[in-house]
C-alpha cells in the first residue's frame, strides 16, 4: 500500500468495529485508572493567575456573526492582548466546566469535545505581548485556570518562528498557541482509534480559537506545517510519550 492510500485508510473507522468487539484489550478495560487529565508541575512553580470565566465582559460577539467572520488571518497590529482576552481564549479551547471524580479516575468536561472526555491534549503559550504577563514560554493548567511560567530566553521568538517554518506572521503574534498530545491518555480507552480521535480533537480546539479571536477583535491562523524536531525540542517534548501536534499564533486585527 502505497502512503497516500495507507493515510486514506487512518481517515477510515474500519478498526471501530474490532474496538468495540474486544478485539483490542484496554488499559481502560483492565481496570488500570485513567490518566491523569493535567501535568504535575513542581509546588513553587510561578503561576500567573487569569481572569475567571463569571467575570469576562469580552466575547460577546453573537456566534453567528463569529462563524460569519470567520477566517484565517496573518496581518496583525502589533499590539498587546489583555490578560482577560488571554483567559478568555484559554478558557474557550480548554476550559473545564465540570469535574467529576470517581474509581476510574478524575474526568472533565470542558468548553470542546474530546473522545470519552479523555482531553490528550496540552496548550503552550509563547506569549510576547499580553499586559502584565512578561514574555517567555508557558503552559496552562485547565484545572486552576492559571499559567504555569517554563522560562524566557532572549531568542524564544525565533525559535518558535523557526519550528513553524519561518512563517512571518508567527514573528508578528502577540501569542503563540502551541498544543501537544499526550497519546496514551487517548490509548487508554481507545487503543488503535485513539490517534485518529486525538487529531479530530486538535481540530475541535483550533476551531473554538478561530472564533473566540473573531469574538475580541484578534485573528489567528492554524498552522499543520511546522518542523517536528525543532517545535518539540523548543516545548522540552521527548517526542514519543508527548510531542506538538498543531499551533496558532495569535494576535490583534484591524476592523
């Protein structure tokens, strides 16, 4: 099979059928308890705290005219996002609205969908230019709704700009989202489909992106084409038990 068939065939949901017949025994199904749905971070890490999502007054825009605005945009003013557009955008592709503990393990249940709520995902933010957060490279924890502070580094911009192939406009962002998989929180539950499904979830948070930009005056422009080894190496990913699966960089827009 040649390699654009075999790809056609991982869009397929032929191994559904063996999934769901037992076919494949699960991590899930021997009683080991879910994964853990955030990172640990150390007790002393620099936490930045965020605007909570009962007291945004931005995004109000109607969803309608959102879907209608809708489009890629790679023009940005240069000028800074609030820290409260920042916890709005955070929250909209990865905000948890309910948690629920039980035998299994800790489930959320946040602003996207995600598979048995299995939520792979991991958001990095280069941020730049966000009022009162000093630039450098961070992670957010969707259970505290806060930023866990990595590290600055005088040439983290080029090196963001240069793990996305040397897109221009990432140079320009304001911020840079950058998100990871943690494949086996999905192959816990869902063995050989999990990684179709991690890819599907990628394009659910993306999306709420696009349209929380629209919301707040921003723009942002997904980008697939990035340098794996370079992107991974500047997140500090091992590449195989996490490694970058999407960005978008974020910035402000003209109207």
């Amino acid at each position: 099979m040649d390699s654009i068939e075999a790809q056609r065939e991982f869009l397929k949901a032929d191994p559904w059928k063996q999934w769901a017949d037992g076919g494949h025994e699960t991590d899930q199904r021997k009683g080991i308890p879910r994964p853990a749905p955030e990172k640990p971070y150390p007790r002393d890490a620099k936490l930045v705290d965020l605007v909570a999502p009962e007291r945004f007054g931005v995004g109000k825009m109607p969803v309608v005219e959102a879907i209608a605005r809708r489009q890629s945009r790679r023009e940005y003013t240069g000028g800074a996002l609030s820290l409260e557009e920042l916890s709005f955008l955070l929250w909209a592709t990865q905000g948890v609205r309910e948690i629920s503990e039980g035998r299994g393990g800790v489930v959320t249940f946040r602003t996207v969908p995600s598979g048995g709520a299995c939520h792979a995902l991991e958001t990095y933010l280069f941020i730049d230019r966000v009022d009162g957060v000093p630039s450098g490279l961070y992670r957010y924890l969707p259970l505290e709704h806060k930023l866990l502070f990595l590290r600055s580094e005088p040439d983290l911009r080029e090196k963001v700009t240069r793990a996305c192939l040397g897109n221009d406009f990432v140079e320009d962002a304001a911020a840079v989202f950058m998100w990871t998989t943690i494949p086996y929180r999905m192959e816990w539950r869902y063995t050989v489909v999990a990684h179709k499904m991690i890819a599907i979830d990628a394009g659910h948070v993306c999306q709420n992106l696009y349209l929380a930009c629209e919301a707040i005056g921003a723009g942002t422009c997904a980008i697939a084409a990035y340098d794996q080894e370079k992107m991974d190496a500047v997140l500090g990913m091992d590449g195989r038990d996490e490694f970058a699966v999407y960005a978008a960089p974020v910035g402000k827009v003209e109207r």
